[in-house]
C-alpha cells in the first residue's frame, strides 16, 4: 500500500492572508462576490492550503464583514458555505501541537469545522474574535487583568495559569473559576505517561467556558449565553463528571475524581441558570 508523500515546504500548508483577489483559489470568489462590491479588502480574507497533499484533504478559506463570517471548505471540487454571526454559536477549539482545529455549532446546515497552522493563528483571529461575539479586531488577551487575583493558580499550576488565558477570549474577565487536576498520570501505549490532565471552567460576563488540557492537546468548549449553555453532573461512582452542554451543540466532560465532586457541585450551584 502506497502513501502520498507531500513533497512542500512547511510554509506551503499555513494560512495565507489576501492581497489581491486573484490570489484566492477561484471556487472561493462566487461567495465573496457581495462583499467585494460593498468594499471588502482582500486582507480581510484568509486562504487555508491543504494541511497535507492529497486528494482527500480539505482547504478553507475564512472571510469576514461587518459582523458578519463566511466560511467555505473545498473538498472533491464541491464547496460548503457557512455564513454565520456570532453571540448565538458555541464554538469548540483544539490545539494539538501546532495543529488547531475550530468546530462552530449554532449555524445552518450544522457544525462547521476547519483547521489551519497555529503559527499564523493571528490572521484568523478577526474570524474567531466575530464567531465569538466579540469584535473583530480585539486583540487575544496575553495577560490576567487581575493577576494577583489569580495568584492562587499561579502557585499551584504554572502551566494552567497561562493556558486558561484562553477563556479571556469570550470575556474580558473570570467571574467565577473551577481548577481540578488529576494528579496520578494516565499511562501510555509503551509503557510511558502523559503529564497529569487539568480541567478548568470559566464564567465570564458572556457566558461560559470549559477546557480541559493534557500532553496530546488542549480543548476549549465556548458556549456564550445566547448558545443555551447548561452545567449538570452526570454519571455514578467513579464515572461522575461535570458537564458543559450549548443548546447549538457541543459539549465538554470534566470527569471528577474522588473528593472533588463536592467542589465541582458547589460551582454548579453558583452557575446553573446564569445568565445576563
């Protein structure tokens, strides 16, 4: 059996900001033919080559106006479209490695997935920033606005203090918080160990999140309120977890070890039914 050797420089797979619309793959236009005679810059467009050479691959490009994103996916010469608005969308992002992967639920003709290069994450995030309710050129929070007030994290987990920045991009700040770590690893396939999972939940003014990290990726679940989110406990025994559901679709399982759950049922009860 034959594999398909891609034979491209690594830059040939990353995102690729637009200059001139030529420069956009031709099944792409049609979609973007309305905009572009409102005025749409071609920079506000972003070409996503096939992560690997192949015929079964699939190739994105993301566009945005107004408050308004356009996604489209080819795959065997046929195009998916989504156009979507943000505030009423969950949306779940996944990092594995430097592959990120973004699923969009809430929209018409269900979930919408693409997945592009971390390393130019930063041309995608006037599309990310809009399919979370927020506006497009805010810039991805890099910092705790209140870092003494999660100094407490800090001490404990160093790597989550930073990692749970992620949440800051549905919110401008954590209104209530839960940390759990599983501190015996899981094992391996040969004998190895990964680092010990963490889960951490987030309320912020917009609604909430959950994430939950290991040595194989970090996942975010973003559910804003206009999504119908529900917190609820879920399972018996050893297989009790703490669960994040949007009413769009979408979901993320903290899975509770002994001696946790009475924490994870105590931020239940402060956030079950919030809402703003």
């Amino acid at each position: 059996m034959g594999f398909w050797e891609d034979r491209r420089p690594t830059l040939a797979s990353w995102p690729k900001r637009i200059y001139d619309w030529q420069e956009l793959p031709a099944p792409f236009r049609p979609a973007l033919e309305e905009w572009i005679a409102g005025g749409m810059p071609p920079g506000n467009a972003t070409y996503i080559p096939k992560l690997r050479q192949g015929s079964w691959a699939e190739e994105y490009a993301a566009a945005w106006w107004g408050d308004e994103v356009l996604l489209q996916a080819l795959e065997r010469r046929q195009v998916r479209q989504a156009r979507l608005r943000g505030g009423g969308l969950s949306v779940e992002y996944q990092v594995q490695l430097l592959k990120c992967t973004v699923t969009v639920h809430g929209g018409e003709g269900g979930p919408f997935a693409f997945s592009y290069n971390k390393v130019k994450e930063d041309q995608l995030a006037p599309v990310l920033s809009l399919l979370l309710g927020q506006p497009p050129l805010r810039p991805f929070p890099t910092a705790h606005p209140d870092p003494g007030g999660m100094r407490w994290l800090l001490e404990d987990s160093y790597g989550m203090y930073h990692i749970c920045l992620l949440c800051y991009r549905l919110g401008d700040r954590l209104e209530d918080c839960l940390w759990l770590r599983h501190p015996r690893a899981r094992l391996l396939p040969g004998g190895g160990k990964a680092e010990c999972p963490e889960y951490f939940l987030a309320r912020t003014g917009r609604g909430l999140a959950a994430l939950s990290h290991d040595s194989h990726a970090t996942r975010v679940l973003y559910a804003p309120w206009g999504s119908g989110p529900t917190l609820k406990l879920a399972g018996e025994g050893r297989r009790r977890a703490l669960v994040l559901q949007a009413a769009t679709g979408g979901a993320l399982s903290v899975p509770l070890l002994p001696g946790q759950e009475d924490r994870a049922g105590e931020f239940l009860k402060r956030n079950s039914g919030y809402e703003r």
